[in-house]
C-alpha cells in the first residue's frame, strides 16, 4: 500500500474536527493563496492594471536583472509562473484538492522568492512600506508552512489511532 507521506489525502479540517494548526493552514492558505495567485497574473500579463506596471517595473526598466545578474523576461516570467503556480496550489489545498505535502512545497517555495524580494527592495533603497510589506509575506508563508506540517501530523496520527481503534 500507500504511507500516508505519499497517498493523497483530503485536506486534514474534512476529516476530523479541525485543529488549531488546521484552521490556521487553512486561513493563511486562503489568503497566499489569493495573494499569489494575484501576483503571478500581474507579473506575467497585463490584467493587474496599474498593479501589473508596478510588479512588472523593477523587471523591465532592468534594476533586478542588473541586481541579481539574470536575464529580465525570464527572469520576470520564472518569478511570475512560480507565484501563480504557487498561490494555485495553495487554493487548491484548501479546496482539499492539493496533496498535503504538495501544498507545503507551495508554502516553502514562496519563502525563497519572498526572501528575495525583501533583499531586493533592501539593496535597491526602497522605502520601508516595500521592504515591511515583503518581510511580512515572507514570515506568513513560514508560519503556513508549520502550520500546514502540523495539521498534518495531526491529521496521521488521528488515522493511525482510528486504525489502531
């Protein structure tokens, strides 16, 4: 048979009463999830409006292709893509149609491309709203990430005592 670590299992909150760690996930899922999602449609299209100008800027007026010493569109495309793949996979966790493990990979990776932003707007002498602003998003995303590993624990060992019972 399957380990629980690899069998896709519904979200842990429809299958017990849910945990603190649980209705956490779930909350901080639904707005990344969101959040991310947004960011990705407005780095790699036009439909953010003057959202998508913003986010699209540092790229393509070249200040973090000159900071980080990679090439613009695809640098911008490989962030974007990574965002929206990202915030889709932690909307489906709360739609309980993302594997638990799936979706904390959806949670970790964010931490990197936050991480990086928040560096970015530090080096390019931002003001403190970009770098708080991004700063933040970095430590949700972490928070997820335990919380997420946490209500799935929680959720196996109820499994294993339901089997055991």
């Amino acid at each position: 048979g399957t380990t629980p670590a690899t069998q896709h299992q519904q979200h842990p909150a429809t299958k017990m009463a849910p945990s603190p760690a649980s209705l956490a996930a779930t909350a901080l899922s639904s707005l990344l999830g969101a959040f991310f999602t947004f960011a990705g449609v407005a780095k790699t299209t036009p439909y953010g409006g003057g959202l998508s100008i913003e986010m699209q800027d540092g790229f393509r007026n070249g200040t973090w292709p000159k900071l980080w010493g990679l090439p613009a569109l695809p640098f911008l495309y490989v962030v974007g893509v990574t965002e929206l793949a990202c915030g889709v996979g932690l909307l489906g966790y709360v739609a309980g149609l993302t594997a638990p493990l799936l979706a904390q990979w959806c949670a970790l990776v964010p931490i990197a491309v936050t991480v990086g932003a928040t560096t970015s707007h530090v080096l390019n002498g931002d003001g403190l709203d970009k770098v708080a602003f991004c700063g933040i998003i970095t430590t949700l995303f972490a928070v997820n990430n335990f919380c997420m590993a946490a209500a799935y624990v929680a959720a196996v060992k109820q499994g294993a005592s339901a089997k055991a019972a």
